[in-house]
C-alpha cells in the first residue's frame, strides 16, 4: 500500500528531490513520533505542471490506476486555483464552492487541500522560523528546494512545528497524511 500526493508545480514530472514532498515526509514522521525513513517508502509525491494537469489529467483521468495502490491526495495552491476556469466559468471564490466544483469536474476518493496562499508561502515561514534571509524574488524550484531542505536536514522537530504553525493548511495536511499512514504503518 502506499500514498500518493499529486502536487502542483511548476517543473513537474518525476524529480530527484523535491523540496515540499521531502518535507511532508518528515513532519509526517514527526506527527508519528517515527523516523522519517519508515514514512519515506509508503509516500510517494507526483508534481504536475500546473493546475489543470493536475485536476483534468491526473484526477479525472488517472484516478482509478492512483487509488490502486491506496490514498490519493491533491495539493493545490490556493491562489492560483481560480486559473483552472475561465473568468466567466468560476466558481464563487470561497473553498467550498472551488472544492465542489473541482469535484464535479474530478469525482472521485481522494483528498482535496488547498494550500494557502502556495508553497512559497511555505518557503517564506521556513525562513522565519529558520531564521534565514529570505530572498527578495520569488525563489527558482531549485532555490525553494534548498531552503525545505534546510527545514527538512537541519532543524529539529520542534522548528518543524512552528513552520506547520505558521501555515495550518501545511499543517492539515500533514495531519491528515499521518492518519492514513497509520492504517499503512499497521
């Protein structure tokens, strides 16, 4: 059994390392009180390029072949989710009517969490916490990569939790992760 996150990035496709899975893994541990490499086998993340590969590729298309092996969750930037539709198809711009309406578009068994704002916002509350100079652009992948890292290499469990603190839609997240990976584990 395993658990599948889709993601919305802007490489997408398979990667070496990425920064968000990485850290979803280890506070996922944490909230477990387990070492990350028990975690690490059982999570698998998928990044799409963008939202609509994501939802009308991913979950409507490829929903069944996912939940074969269990779980699927789907990670969408808050901010940009509107971009799925054109101006004067949008849903009402609250999460319930953008959840119901990427429901109907993709039904299906998975989760659906928006997180708010995006991953950089992410990236910005590791550098608070981590007491790193944030930078003054947007960060290239690479870049948001390395500072997660850092999140996920250097600081201790308790940093990881004032970063999941700042940013409680992280935090549900993780949260909702470690409860299935509980029926995985067992």
């Amino acid at each position: 059994m395993r658990i599948t996150v889709l993601w919305e990035d802007q490489r997408g496709g398979p990667q070496k390392s990425f920064g968000p899975h990485d850290l979803l893994a280890v506070c996922v541990a944490d909230h477990l009180a387990i070492d990350a490499t028990q975690v690490r086998p059982y999570l698998l993340s998928v990044p799409k390029k963008g939202n609509g590969n994501l939802v009308r590729r991913a979950l409507a298309s490829d929903l069944d072949h996912l939940t074969k092996t269990g779980p699927v969750f789907a990670v969408l930037d808050r901010d940009k989710v509107e971009e799925l539709w054109r101006q004067h198809e949008r849903p009402a711009n609250c999460m319930a009517a953008l959840r119901q309406r990427i429901v109907q578009e993709a039904p299906g068994s998975y989760d659906l969490v928006f997180l708010v704002e995006n991953v950089e916002s992410l990236v910005e509350d590791c550098c608070v916490t981590l007491r790193l100079a944030p930078g003054r652009r947007k960060p290239t992948p690479e870049g948001r990569d390395a500072i997660l890292a850092r999140a996920v290499w250097s600081a201790d469990p308790s940093q990881r939790g004032r970063i999941l603190d700042r940013r409680p839609s992280f935090k549900r997240l993780v949260g909702r992760v470690a409860e299935q990976m509980k029926g995985v584990l067992e």
